[in-house]
C-alpha cells in the first residue's frame, strides 16, 4: 500500500492541491496530514476543511505547533514568530527592513529633568539599543551604519530626529527613522499593546520586512506573499494573511525564562554578547552621525 505523507500545509491552497494531484498520479491509496495545516498562507479554512473531509475518509491528521497555537494559544511574544516567518524563507531571500520609532515625548519631560535636552540623552541612545536588537533578532548582525541627526525641532543640543541607514551581513539594506517629537504611533509602544500604560492602535506597524518572495508587517503579522515563482512580478496580486499569535506581557515571560535559566531547565535566549553588539551598534549610529560617514563594525 502507498501511503502519502503530508505536512506543513500552512493555509496553501494551491501548494496543497499540486500535492495531492501529485500523490493521487502516484497511486496513494491512504493519506496522513502531518501538521501544521494553518499559519502564513490565505486559505486556512479552506486547508482545515479539506483534511477534516480526508479523515472523515479514513486519512490521518495530527496537530502541528502551528494548529496547536491557533488551539491553545501561539508563541508569547511577535519577535520570536516573525523571525520564525523569515526563517523560513516564505519571504525568500531577505532584501531590506524599513523601520520607525516616532512618537511624542511631551515638553514636561524635558523640563522635569533638564539633564534630558543634553547630548547623550537623546532618543539614539535610550530608545534606539531596543530597535536594535529587535532589528539584529529579525534580520541578522548589523556590519555598517549611516546616520544624520538633527534637533531643529525643539533646539536641544541633544538630537530630536535621526535617520538611519543599515546594512546588514546578509546584505539586506535597512532604513529606520527615529524621533520623540513625531506626532506619529508607529512604535513598538504604540502598536505592540505589550505595555497598557501606552495608547495603542492595532492597524499600526513599526517594522515592515521584504524579501525577495513576500514581505512581513510587525506587530500586525500582516504577510503579503507570491503563491507561485511565476507569479513573482508587481503585475501579479499577493496571498494575503496574517501569521497567527497572541499579544501578552513580555515582563512576564522574562521573569518566567529567568527562573528557568536559573533553575537550569533552560538556555538564556539573550546573553550579555547579544547586549554588548547592541551597544556596539548602538554607539556606531552616535559615531555615524557626528563624522557624516559609513562606520563599519568587524
């Protein structure tokens, strides 16, 4: 008897209907759906409703990590899923990141703590090392950065609004635009509703990444993305769908991973090297901006 195995379906209506012609040419006479039927394709439904009418004729389904997140629940947190996305290579090859942090500090900050309007308290430096790792966690290590600041603005001698630009060691280019004068949410505050004491607005993103296949939006996980290699031409329409997770408390999560670590039932997902390249990028934005060049970092 020739048994079809089958998995990773992940909502593809068309990827799933090439396979099963492919299968029947073949001569299967039995079928077994090995998991994750949902997640990053259009058509989740209709993929579900599918294997149900298989089973229903004697086929075999298990769940995968996808089906039981839609189930009991997905990862706890959007970076670790969106890397997950481009690890895949539903995207392809990974092309660039556009990223932003514009938000509205309010003019009592500043005059609550004067020391804030003077260099080295600007927004590169105490908001920026967050975009950063986030950005090294998506895409990969940072190797070189352009910046320009400016403080036209409020007239600070500290910085107000930076532009940047990044490159990346898989030669993915990355552009980032920071400001705390911006009246504008597109941050990670703003659009992840990670932390409640921010308003927060879920049609939002502060992260868009293209590939040479599709693009991702984070935090809305919203995924835009060829069905087919001959389909790969802006005269062709994407599949559209959104990458299933949930938003929770990261704090939360940290405590729970710290107690792990400690209690040596787990690997720390974030150790001090990841922290000194953050800085390292971090510092090389400061350098860019004020040399007005490309600073490498080995």
């Amino acid at each position: 008897m020739k048994i079809a195995l089958i998995t990773d379906l992940h909502a593809n209506r068309e990827a799933i209907e090439s396979v099963l012609a492919h299968a029947k040419a073949q001569g299967a006479q039995r079928y077994a759906f090995v998991g994750d039927f949902v997640g990053y394709g259009a058509d989740p439904g209709w993929v579900v409703d599918l294997v149900r009418a298989h089973v229903a004729r004697g086929a075999v389904a298990v769940m995968g990590n996808h089906d039981a997140a839609v189930v009991q629940g997905p990862l706890p947190t959007m970076i670790p899923e969106a890397r997950q996305v481009v690890e895949s290579g539903v995207l392809g090859r990974l092309v660039a990141v556009m990223g932003s942090a514009t938000f509205l500090k309010p003019d009592h900050y500043y005059a609550d703590a004067p020391w804030r309007r003077e260099l080295g308290a600007g927004p590169i430096l105490l908001n920026m090392i967050h975009e950063v790792h986030n950005l090294r966690m998506l895409c990969g290590e940072i190797v070189a950065v352009q910046a320009f600041t400016s403080h036209a603005t409020r007239g600070f001698p500290v910085e107000d609004t930076v532009a940047i630009n990044l490159r990346f060691a898989s030669g993915a280019l990355g552009s980032f635009m920071l400001s705390d004068t911006a009246a504008c949410p597109r941050s990670w505050e703003q659009t992840s509703q990670e932390n409640k004491a921010y308003p927060s607005y879920d049609d939002e993103d502060c992260y868009v990444i293209t590939g040479t296949n599709g693009s991702l939006s984070v935090p809305t996980m919203r995924l835009k993305t060829y069905p087919r290699p001959q389909d790969r031409s802006w005269w062709k329409p994407f599949e559209v769908g959104v990458v299933g997770m949930v938003r929770d408390d990261p704090l939360k999560h940290q405590i729970e991973h710290f107690g792990a670590v400690i209690r040596g039932e787990a690997e720390p997902l974030v150790s001090a090297r990841d922290g000194l390249a953050n800085l390292r990028v971090t510092e090389a934005i400061v350098a860019a901006a004020k040399a007005g060049s490309t600073v490498e970092l080995n």
